[in-house]
C-alpha cells in the first residue's frame, strides 16, 4: 500500500453527528465559470459526542462565512476535505456562508455540472459537498428552501419540492424559488437549470389529489417521452396498489440528461436520468430500451418511499433502500409483464454479475462494512443481492405477513434514517419470528452452494440438501445460512406428487423423507428461490423431462439452460438437447417470450465461469470454439423449425412496445440469431436489416455482423448516416461494432476510438464502446493481451476526469483468476500498471488493489 492510501471506513466506527442540520436555505447565482452558492442552514446539537462543528466541503472556493450574522470568515479552518469551526457554539445557530464553484470544470459528473449546456446536479452519494459546506451524511435530514437565479439562456430552473415565485430579474436574469417540506439528507438535493422543454400529464392520487408530472428533455425531443410518461402513471398506481402509498407532492418533475455515471438518481420530486432511460421511440429504442426505461422510471419512483421518506442511517445501509426499490420495481414489472419470463431474465443477470462478483477479488457482503469510497460499492450485490434478500423474506413469511411488515415499517419509520436492524425487526414483530440467522445474509459474502443428494427405496424417498458457503476475501469461514429451497416432487407425466412447498435449510445439512409410491423427479429451487448454486447431480434424460413437465416455468428454463451448458461446453451431445428444444419451441401454449429464453442460448463469460466453477481454467479460445460448433450444430439440426418460427413470429400490425409483441420479436431476434450460422442467415438478416423499427434492426444489424456477411458493412454505414446527429441511437453503433465476436475487433474498436468523433468523456458512449469491448469475451480475452491493454489504456485516460466510470469498467478484470496462467500475468501486469500511475483517484485504486489482493 502507498504511505498516503486513503484509510477505510468503518460501519463499526459510526456515531450520530454532532450536530444536526434543520433547515437548509440555499442560494444559486449560476454561471459556467464561479457560480455562486449562498447557504443558511439552522444548526441544533446532535446526539454524537460534543466537538467542533465539522463540515465537508470539496473544491469549494469559500468566499464568506457568519455565524448568526456575525463574521467568522477567519475562524474556521480549511482542508481539502471540509471545514472546522472550534467552540464554544450555542445549541442552537444559523451557519451562513458563500463559495464559488466552476460547473463546467466538472468532468466527475458528480455535484453541480454542466452536461450538454444543461446545469444538473449529482448529489448521492457524497456530491452534495461539492456544492456547498453541509455535514454531507444521510442521517442529517433537513428541509430545504432552494432560489435560482440564471441568465435566460437556461430559463427552465427546477429543484426539488413544490415551486414557489418565479420571474424576472431587473438585469433580465431570471430566478425561480422552490420549497420541499419534506426532510431529506443532502443527497436528494436536486437542481437543473437548462433551455428544456416538458411533456406534461397529470395524476389524481387515490385520495384525490392532483400532480402535475413533468418530463424535461431537450428541444426535439419531447416526442420521445410518451413510454416513460406512461410508466411513470402506471408506477404511481401500482405503488398505491400493491404497498398503499401515495406520491406527497403536487409536482413531479423527471429531467433527461446526456451526461451521466448511472442509471437515473431518485432526488425527491426530481428525478434526474441518463436520457437513454427516457427517451424511446420505435425508431430509436428496442424492445430492451423500453423494458429498461419502464423499469427505472419505477424504480426512481418508488424510491419516494423506501429511500427518501424512509432512508439509510449510513451508506453502509445502502441496500435497505436499493435491495428493497429493485425488488419493489421487479414486482412491478412482473406485473405489467410476464412473470417468469421477468424472474428468469432477473436471475440471468443476477448470475451474470452478482454471482460473479461473489466469486471474485470484489466480493462484499449485501451490508459492506468497510470501504474507501463508497461510490465503489453501487454494485451487483448490494442492488440484486439486495433484492434476492426481499425476495426471500417475502417467500419465507407469505405476502399477507410481508405487506403487514411494509405498512409498519412506514408507520414506524417514516422521516427517519434507518437501519437493516429496524428493517429486519418489523418482520420479527409482526411474524413473530426470530430473524438472526437470516441476518447472515446481510453480513456473510460468497454464493453459499447447496448440494443435493437423494436416496430411493421403494415407498420411501429421501432428500439430503447440504450447504456450503466459501470463502471470500477477509472471510475465511461461515456460518450455515437460512436458505428457502422451494420444491415439487414429479412423478409419471410430471404430476406433482406431494403438496409443492419451501424446504427451509438452516443446519449445514438436512435430510427431509416423503412416503411415496413411485420414484420423483425432485423439482428444486423452484423460480430461483434463494440465489445459491444448487449442485445436483442430474442426467440428461431428468433434464428433457423437467424441460417438458414441471409446472414451475423457471425450472423449465433452467432445466434447459442446463442442457445448453453441456452442449456447449462439449461434455455431451447436441442432439437430445436440439430434440428438446424442437418441442419447446414449437409449443404452441408456451409464451414467445418464454421460447425466446429458451432459445438464448449462454454467452461465452457463462462457459467461463462455469468451466472455472468445475475446477478448471477457462481457455477463451477454446470455449468459444466448442460453442460455436455446438451452436452450429444446433442451428443445421433446427434449421426448419427456426425458419418456419421465424416467418409465423413476423409483426402483423405496426410497432407496439407491449410485452406480447415485444415477445414475438424477442422470439423472432433468437430463431435470427440461430440461423445466422445457416446460409440463409445473412439474407434474412439483410431484409430484416430494413424494418421500421430498432427492435427489429439492431438484431439484424448485429447478425450480418456475426456472420461477418458481406452486407454488414454497407449496412452499418447508413445506419451511421441515418443517425450521425443522434447519440443515443449512435451508441448502439459502436455498441453493435464491440461486441461482435470476430477476428478483426478490436483492431475496428481502436480506429473508432481514435477518431475525433469519439465523445469518449459522455459515460454513455464511453460504455458503448471501451466497456461494451470488455464484455465481448472471445476479443476481450484474446492471448496476446491486446484486449487488457487497450483497456488499461483507457481506464487511464478516464481516471482523472471520471474515477467514478473509470473504477466501474475497471471491473472487467475481476475475474482474472478464471483463466490459464499466462493470461493471468497479463492481467496481472496490467492491473500494477494502472496501480502505479501516479494520481490514480481513490476510486480506481480501492478496486485495482483489492482486484490485485
Ligand atoms: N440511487 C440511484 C443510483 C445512483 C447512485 C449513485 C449515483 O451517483 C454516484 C447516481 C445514481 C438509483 O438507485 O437509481
Ligand atoms: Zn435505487
């Protein structure tokens, strides 16, 4: 470590500040250059330890400072990190002071910047402090009176809360005043001032009152804005619905920017989002866009109560409010969806990243209780993890018992900032039951493995599951954990045999016995029940049956992604997995959107991982050879049900962004991304190249490029013509171009990182190609490490303007032990050279070290 390496920070060391803030009032006199921040805030004493009033504040030009009125400019005391004003204070004080800051310096996107000539702010989790001086930490909640004043050139000036006054000022500056009477810790503080346009609705809450929503997006883009606005409504109803909650305010404003770290951020009444989760037109957005923008436009949404009416003591809590808005905002989706076919791809992802994570140098418990920098530990595991957590209360006491939990926990709790210790008790209270063990999945990192054996003798059936739970850096050994296995047992035809229930395994092993007349077909952790490995030992024969029969749809999935692994990874044949398949697919009653499932087949990074998983190291070269013949063997074998899919599965009216036609074309895109391997491929593609709509395109586009068909490349090129001036649909252009799989990547990827078109500092188009890169595992991992360099190269160049994007992507080399050794010391070289460079930020180095740990 470097003598000056930034020391952690400990959940252990938490105390109740000193002071609390009780009301904020602040000041705004905006400009690109020294734009003015003028702050009033009401201090009281807290209950922490009575010391100095100490502020943060991070490159702040302080300009005044008065306490009650008088002058105390040169009594406190300045570091890089804050303020200190030494006593004696009284208990009660008004703090005024004035600093100056540069928005368009900002390249961190993180505080008050300029994205786009619009002025935006980014506060969670510790952006506030780049504003103004304020004890910037979730558990001081105050409400805040906000005024703007900006030149007309950025005449729409919103904040968070109701409006107030708003006009003119003499010298034709304009100013507008807002007011939340909600008390909310600085990091929902919001503000955006920018030549923005709205489209407007309006929602009547089930006690009647009415809110006037707006979205504000760039002139030009207000057509884009309907499916969010639409979502948002259905999100509004939904939350009354299924967890009684009203929205609070009369205004609900949502504002689109190009320039941002993340997804969207919950500010109350101001939600503030990437424009690539608003802005959706059939043209411009696929059906994944639309999913994804309904799904966090509800997210933000729903943070209005589980985040900001209720938030989190320290961001060590920070998964009491992300574990339980991401399982709030799966519901909701499952509700306006298909629920399986929502549960499946959720647990997709979750093994994609979060089991990923756990398997890795990264690997943290859903509660961290140490970092270094916090925005580091928005990941994987906290949100999904997080969510799996819910989910299982949520099985485990019964959705009558959850939602009495939920209305006491916003009885209890609301205007309070709060810890997993409160959230976990209000289901002890209302359930009765003791919830300690079920706490270790908040503390205890790593993918727990629960394996299962089975034994059968005639009228006698036993089932033995057995957990382990391994080891993760800096937690050498486990406790058993609480794991709700949901189960059925299958006899002849696929009859359930005893009532289907949850086997709760709590001891490290357990042995449950069933009097039955015929040998079963366990059906075991039935719609991914707990987010374990399960290790059962089952033959493909168990497989095809489970696929055909079981009654859960995630196990049907799942029995099919198994056979898919073994196709794949060339440990069994194709043939009776292709036989599977040819029923499934052709199964009329089986929603498109489920067969589509069935038919995505597992990318590369899944065969490494599970390659790694079974004991050895993963070749890339070597993996991506055995599925691509598998695949091929899969597409010539199906080829006449793909095609006949293909044609029945075409759009018979124009676009829609339903989950039924959205269902047809995902069915459709997967029988097109089979036979893209078959010589009739790349002429499909090429018409389908030509459709209306970006579902339909951009799977078409990407085909031609797999198939390396000689229309790929004229195609690309009107499509860049067509779309040069918009960066959204852009992305998606040099997204396509870095991720195919194919000799000659990155050599493309370098040329068009080069270029001076590449607006690598936008995070958007930065993760559309340099991290989209890392994800294409055949190029990514090629032997030569040209792939680790040219990521290492451009996590340096990022770094010192964006840490926060830079440590994020960083984290495609965390799972670098996976493979043979000599790419391992490539790796390896690569990581000490960015932890080396001199500057690094704190962000990038907590992730390089613990990547290298
Ligand atoms: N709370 C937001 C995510 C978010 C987190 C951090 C950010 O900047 C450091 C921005 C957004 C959410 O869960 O959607
Ligand atoms: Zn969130």
């Amino acid at each position: 470590m470097r003598p000056d390496a930034p020391q952690p920070i400990r959940l252990a060391d938490y105390t109740p500040p000193a002071w609390r803030a009780e009301t904020v009032r602040l000041v705004f006199d905006l400009a690109p250059r020294g734009a003015k921040v003028h702050a009033k805030i009401r201090f009281i004493r807290g209950e922490g330890p009575e010391g100095p009033l100490r502020l943060d504040g991070q490159k702040l030009m302080l300009m005044a400072a008065k306490l009650d009125g008088r002058d105390v400019f040169h009594d406190v005391a300045l570091d890089a990190d804050g303020l200190t004003l030494a006593g004696p204070l009284p208990d009660a004080f008004d703090l005024e002071t004035t600093v100056e800051i540069d928005p368009e310096a900002n390249t961190e996107l993180e505080g008050l910047y300029l994205s786009n000539g619009i002025y935006c702010t980014q506060c969670e989790a510790e952006g506030f402090r780049k504003i103004t001086y304020f004890p910037d930490r979730p558990d001081v909640m105050a409400t805040y009176s906000v005024r703007i004043e900006a030149p007309a050139s950025t005449p729409v000036l919103l904040s968070n809360g109701e409006p107030g006054e708003a006009g003119a000022l003499p010298d034709g500056r304009l100013f507008a005043e807002w007011h939340d009477p909600w008390p909310k810790p600085s990091y929902l503080f919001a503000l955006v001032a920018g030549n923005l346009v709205a489209h407007r609705d309006r929602f009547t809450t089930a006690s009647g009152r009415a809110v006037d929503l707006g979205i504000w997006v760039r002139p030009g883009d207000e057509s884009r804005c309907e499916y969010a606005m639409d979502a948002l409504k259905r999100s509004m109803r939904w939350d009354e619905e299924a967890y009684g909650r009203e929205y609070d305010l009369s205004v609900f404003n949502i504002v689109a920017v190009d320039d941002f770290n993340m997804g969207a951020m919950e500010n109350k009444g101001l939600n503030i989002f990437n424009s690539k989760y608003v802005l959706a037109s059939p043209e411009t957005a696929g059906d994944r866009d639309y999913e994804l923008i309904e799904g966090i436009i509800a997210h933000e949404y729903f943070h209005n109560w589980t985040g900001n009416r209720i938030t989190c003591r320290d961001w060590f809590q920070l998964c009491l409010k992300e574990g339980l808005t991401v399982f709030r905002d799966q519901q909701f989706s499952a509700d306006m969806r298909s629920e399986p076919v929502k549960r499946i791809d959720d647990v997709k992802m979750l093994r994609a990243r979060q089991f990923r994570e756990d398997a890795g140098p990264l690997a943290h418990p859903v509660r961290p209780e140490q970092f270094i920098e916090i925005n580091n530990f928005y990941t994987a595991t906290v949100y999904e993890k997080g969510a799996e957590l819910i989910r299982m209360l949520h099985l485990m006491v019964g959705p009558k018992a959850y939602r009495q939990a939920l209305d006491l926990y916003f009885e209890r709790h609301d205007g309070q900032a709060c810890t997993i210790e409160q959230w976990l008790d209000v289901f002890q209270t209302v359930t009765n039951r003791d919830l300690t063990q079920f706490k270790l999945w908040y503390s205890q990192a790593g993918t727990p493995r629960v394996t299962v054996s089975e034994g059968w003798k005639p009228g006698k059936y036993t089932l033995t599951l057995r957990q382990d739970v391994p080891s993760t850096p800096g937690a050498p050994s486990k406790k058993p954990m609480a794991i709700p296995v949901a189960f059925g047992l299958l006899g002849q035809g696929g009859r359930e045999l005893v009532e289907p229930g949850v086997l709760e395994l709590t001891e490290p092993e357990q042995t449950w016995t069933f009097d039955l007349d015929e040998r079963p077909v366990p059906s075991l952790l039935r719609g991914f029940s707990a987010p374990v490995i399960l290790d059962r030992r089952s033959t493909a024969a168990e497989r095809a049956f489970l696929l055909a029969h079981d009654s859960d749809p995630f196990n049907r999935w799942e029995a099919a992604r198994a056979m898919a692994l073994e196709a794949l990874m060339g440990a069994e044949p194709v043939a009776p997995f292709a036989e599977a398949l040819r029923l499934a697919i052709a199964d009329a009653d089986l929603d498109p959107a489920f067969r589509a499932l069935l038919l995505t087949l597992p990318g590369d990074d899944e065969l490494a991982r599970e390659t790694w998983a079974r004991g050895r190291q993963a070749d890339p070269d070597a993996i991506h050879a055995a599925s691509e013949t598998a695949k091929a063997a899969l597409a010539e074998a199906l080829e006449p049900e793909l095609r006949a899919l293909y044609t029945a599965m075409e759009s018979p009216g124009p676009y829609s962004p339903d989950a039924a036609a959205a269902g047809r074309r995902a069915l459709r895109n997967a029988c097109l991304g089979l036979l893209s391997r078959r010589p009739v491929g790349p002429s499909l593609a090429e018409a389908q190249a030509k459709a209306p709509s970006m579902s339909e395109r951009l799977p078409a586009l990407a085909a031609l490029l797999h198939a390396g068909a000689p229309a790929a490349e004229p195609a690309l090129a009107a499509f860049a013509e067509e779309w040069k001036a918009d960066p959204l649909v852009m992305d998606k252009w040099y997204l396509l171009q870095a991720t195919t799989p194919r000799e000659g990547t990155l050599a493309r990827v370098k040329t068009l990182s080069e270029d001076p078109s590449f607006a690598w500092k936008t995070p958007n188009r930065f993760r559309s190609l340099v991290a989209a890169f890392s994800t294409n595992h055949f190029c990514f991992h090629a032997a030569d490490g040209s792939g680790y360099r040219f990521l290492a190269d451009w996590l340096l160049k990022l770094d010192p303007l964006n840490p926060q994007t830079a440590a994020r992507v960083a984290g495609a080399f965390e799972t670098w032990r996976r493979y043979d050794d000599a790419r391992q010391s490539l790796i390896r070289a690569e990581l000490e050279r960015i932890a080396r460079a001199p500057a690094l930020s704190r962000d990038l180095t907590e992730i390089v070290t613990r990547m290298l740990g």
